[in-house]
C-alpha cells in the first residue's frame, strides 16, 4: 500500500486547482441590528416579528443571525448601520433616506383604539367626538406635533383633551410604547391613536377587548400620510445584499404574511 507523503498531498492538489481539505469555508453572518425591548417589533428574548423575520432571512442566505442591540431612539441610524455596527435593520419605511430598502414586505397604518364594549365610534380625524373625549397620542419630544396623529389634531384644534405618552416611555419597563394601548384599557383615555403593528399585537393579549379602525382620511393636507410602506433596509451602496434580501423575501413571501398574521398586524 501506497502512501502519500504531506508534500505530495501539497503537489497533488495544487495541480488540481484545489485548497487544503482542512481549511473550513469560513461561516457568513447577518448582522442585525434592533432595540432589545421594543415588541412587537423586537426584544433580546427573540419574541418579536422582526426577530423571526431575521432568523428566517438568515436561512434563506445561509447566514448566522447576530444582533447588536441598540435602543431605538433618534439617531439610532446613524449610530448603528452607517456607523458600521451592522448591515441590516429590519423594519424601515421605503422612504427613508438614509438607508438603502428592500421591497416593502409589509404595508400598516395608523388605528383608532377603542374599548370594544361601551368605547366611542371613531372612524375619522373629523368625527367631531374626539373633540369631547380623552385622546392618547405618541410623542416623539417635547413639543406636542411631532408625530402624525398629534399633527392631525392639532390641525383640528384637538389640543386640550389630548393626553401624550412618550414614545420611547421608561426603558426599564417591558416594550415601553404599549403604556399608550394600556391606557385605554385602564380607562385613562377614550380613544388612542396607534402605529397599527403595536395596536394590533396588544389588542390580541389578555385584557378589556379593544377595537382597531384605521385612520381617516389616509392623507390629511397638506400631504400627511399614515400608511407607510415597510422594508429591511442596508447602507446605501450595498445593493448586493439588498438584492439577495429581496429575493429571500419573494421566495418566502407566504411565510412573511403568516407571520405578520400571526402577530396582528394590521393592513389600510
């Protein structure tokens, strides 16, 4: 019996073009960044939509999910993908500038929440009862108009009756954005006015059954939208991985939509 020598294995294979059998393709990683406490959307346990969303697209590319967790406040762009911490964010509006989006795999609007037993009937913006009951709203800062709901009011003159609940709320407590559909469980307000993929997925926990009417009018002048287009967006210029996303999200769109099902988010 014949044996080849390490040397010989060395020439053998460098005649035929191949490398060292031993050397292992090296593993690909999708680099992801989200808030760790920020459900429906995303937590550190995994439990979230775009979590799973990101496990499912890791599949599709082969690639290992890894996270870098980042609380989603202004500037959370700029201090994530372009400061090169990752490579992809999961759930951006098609129009925002500063990334570079897939496809949207989703499209969601603003609700209208409501006690389902004995909480007003609002269907629009107009309806002249939400000038007589405690309205809740998300605030962004400070100031009062900055989110699209808390424009439409104001445009209205609903000022005085509207009661503003951070956005970004206490981080210690868990997915501090759902205060707003709490409070009107609690009673403390009539009616809130909600980004629908949060509405959707509180409304489905236990509790005082709750209603969700999208918003109306879609627009409101002078262009104030409420239905946006959602998408995974990567840095400008990387228009290689996007390509591969959305061909990943085609293949598995039938997937994308039980899954967004499954978390009620609701569709204009």
């Amino acid at each position: 019996m014949s044996v080849l020598l390490p040397w010989t294995v060395g020439l053998l294979l460098f005649a035929s073009g191949a490398g060292p059998a031993s050397e292992p393709k090296p593993e690909r990683v999708l680099r992801v960044c989200a808030d760790p406490n920020n459900l429906p959307f995303s937590n550190a346990r995994g439990e979230g939509f775009e979590n799973r969303l990101a496990q499912l697209l890791g599949r599709e590319l082969k690639a290992r999910v890894e996270y870098t967790w980042w609380a989603q406040r202004r500037g959370f762009i700029r201090s994530t993908l372009k400061a090169n911490l990752c490579d992809v964010v999961m759930g951006v509006p098609t129009e925002l500038e500063m990334v570079l989006p897939t496809r949207p795999y989703y499209r969601s609007t603003y609700v209208f929440v409501t006690k389902k037993d004995g909480g007003p009937e609002v269907r629009s913006f107009d309806d002249p009862v939400l000038h007589q009951v405690k309205v809740g709203v998300h605030l962004v800062g400070d100031d009062f108009s900055n989110t699209p709901p808390a424009h439409a009011l104001t445009r209205r003159g609903i000022i005085q009756n509207v009661v503003g609940y951070t956005l970004y709320g206490d981080y210690a407590e868990d997915s501090p954005p759902s205060a707003l559909v709490e409070a009107v469980r609690k009673g403390d307000v009539d009616v809130a006015v909600v980004w629908g993929p949060l509405a959707g997925y509180q409304a489905r926990r236990p509790g005082v059954p709750l209603t969700l009417t999208p918003v109306s009018p879609r627009v409101d002048p002078p262009g104030l939208v409420f239905a946006f287009d959602i998408a995974v967006g990567v840095r400008k210029g990387d228009k290689a991985l996007r390509d591969e996303l959305d061909a990943a999200l085609t293949r598995r769109q039938r997937e994308v939509r039980a899954l967004l099902a499954s978390y009620g988010v609701p569709s204009p």
